[in-house]
C-alpha cells in the first residue's frame, strides 16, 4: 500500500511539474510580448516627442507670418469662426464648438509655418526649419528620419533590443539617412546622402 501511495504520490508531482512548467512558459511568452511592445513604445515616444517639436515650430513660425502680414490675422479669424459655427452645429456643445475653433485656428496657424524640416541628432534631439539650422551641425532630414523610425520599431516588433535613447539615436547614426550639407556659398541648403 505504501507503494501505491508513493507512486501516486510520483504521479501527482509529475503532473503538477508539467503543469508548472506549461504556466511558466506562457508567462514567458507573455512576457517576451510585452518586451517587444514596451521597446517599440519606445520609438512612439520618441516620434511624438519629434511631432509635437515640429508643430510648436509650425505654430511659432505661423504666429511670426500673421504678425507681419495683418491680412492673414482677418482670414485666420474667420477659419476659426467658422470652425467655431460648425463645431457647434455639429456638436450642440459650447465646449466642443470653442475645441473646433480653437483646433481650426491652430491648424491654420501650423500651416502658415511650414516649411522643410531637419532634425539634429545629438545628445539632445533638435527639430529645426530649414531656416533654423545650424551650418555647424548635422543635420538629417525629417521624412528620412521618421522612415527610419518606422523601421526599427519594426526591428523592435520583431525582438530587437533597442537600449536607451542614446543606444537609439546610436543605431539611427549608424543608419543611411540623408544629412543636410550647408553651402558656403549664397545657394542655400543641398541634400546629399551619408551612410554615416
């Protein structure tokens, strides 16, 4: 009788084992998913970071273009008159009506200050105008940049640890993208490729 119960014994830890083990491993594929998702969360922030730069310059460059020219202060008050009607007309709401007004004004105002833009990859990162660089510094362009982004979060997606900001801004260096190269002369700024 005491070997039936040690064998039973036997059996239940086996079982008990196999059972351990398939929750060990379902956690650790939980748990590789969530790495994966937590390193591309990564290149999010970062792209965020990089667009909401970007809009604040557009936003400032847009304010310095209506202070100069008045006719453009008229037309943006009305865009945002009339974001403000229809928001209102579509909402019922006078708190959505002043969020659609408000949102059509700074959408106006974010496109008067476009233009072409540069990012610096330093030990800070730097969105810039084209009218904003700095000769002395290394300067990639902006869609490149944000295509290049796009492919290490898939890099991230697919398991690739990516490390810190400065590791990311290292691996992006070490991509091909396309740095803005000053002239010395008047022509202004040129586009050359740099795998650098």
């Amino acid at each position: 009788m005491s070997k039936y119960t040690l064998n039973g014994i036997l059996e239940h830890l086996r079982q008990e084992l196999t059972l351990t083990e398939a929750e060990a491993k379902e956690i650790g594929s939980h748990f590789e998913v969530l790495r994966r998702e937590t390193e591309s969360m990564k290149i999010d922030v970062i792209q965020n970071y990089l667009e909401e730069q970007r809009k604040s310059a557009a936003r400032d460059r847009g304010i310095a273009s209506l202070i100069k020219d008045r006719k453009r202060v008229r037309d943006s008050l009305l865009v945002a008159a009339g974001s403000f009607i229809l928001g209102g007309l579509l909402t019922r709401d006078k708190f959505g009506a002043v969020t659609a007004g408000m949102s059509g004004f700074d959408g106006l105002v974010q496109g008067l200050g476009q233009t072409r833009w540069y990012v610096l990859l330093d030990n800070k990162i730097i969105v810039a105008p084209e009218d904003g660089v700095n000769p002395a510094a290394d300067w990639v362009t902006w869609e490149n940049l944000t295509a290049a982004l796009v492919k290490l979060k898939r890099k991230a997606l697919a398991g690739e640890k990516l490390g810190d900001l400065d590791n990311i801004i290292s691996k992006l260096r070490r991509g091909k993208l396309v740095h803005l190269w000053i002239l010395t002369t008047n022509q202004g700024p040129s586009n050359k490729e740099n795998s650098g």
